[in-house]
C-alpha cells in the first residue's frame, strides 16, 4: 500500500511526507480498517515520526543551521520568557 500510493505520489510530484500522510488515512481505522489494533496504531505512528524526523535530518543544511543559529536562540529564549 505504501509502495503504492508512494508511487503515485512521485508521479504527481508530490513531496514524499503527502504519501505518508495519505498511507496513514488509507490503511486506518477511518477508511479501509487495515490497522485496527491501538497498539499497532501506535507502533506505526512513532515508526512514522521516526521516518519524519530522518528524512528531514537527511535534508538539512548545515551552513543555514549555523546561520541562523543565534536568530533562532534568541527568538526561542524570547518565547519562553514571554510565555512564562
């Protein structure tokens, strides 16, 4: 299924994050009931954020990162103080 709809998704250009969503709107509880179990539910979910979190590594751009660096500190300090 998700080799499937993975498929389709390069095909209409889509970026790959569009395919794993729909996989998981398909293969739920809520469309073709393919995963009905919670914990398997849970278990593919933190597998997904796990796949998530490696391709965005996978994409990031050091130099940005160093860049942009002590805007994003100081912008993230601000927003906990203020919400403090």
């Amino acid at each position: 299924m998700a080799a499937g709809i993975g498929l389709v998704g390069a095909l209409t250009r889509q970026p790959l994050i569009v395919s794993f969503i729909a996989v998981g709107l398909v293969a739920g509880p809520s469309a073709l009931d393919v995963v009905r179990s919670d914990a398997q539910i849970d278990l593919l979910s933190e597998l997904g954020i796990a796949v998530l979190l490696f391709l965005v590594g996978i994409k990031l751009d050091v130099k940005l990162i160093r860049s942009l660096g002590v805007v994003s500190v100081t912008t993230g300090l601000g927003q906990v103080i203020f919400t403090a």
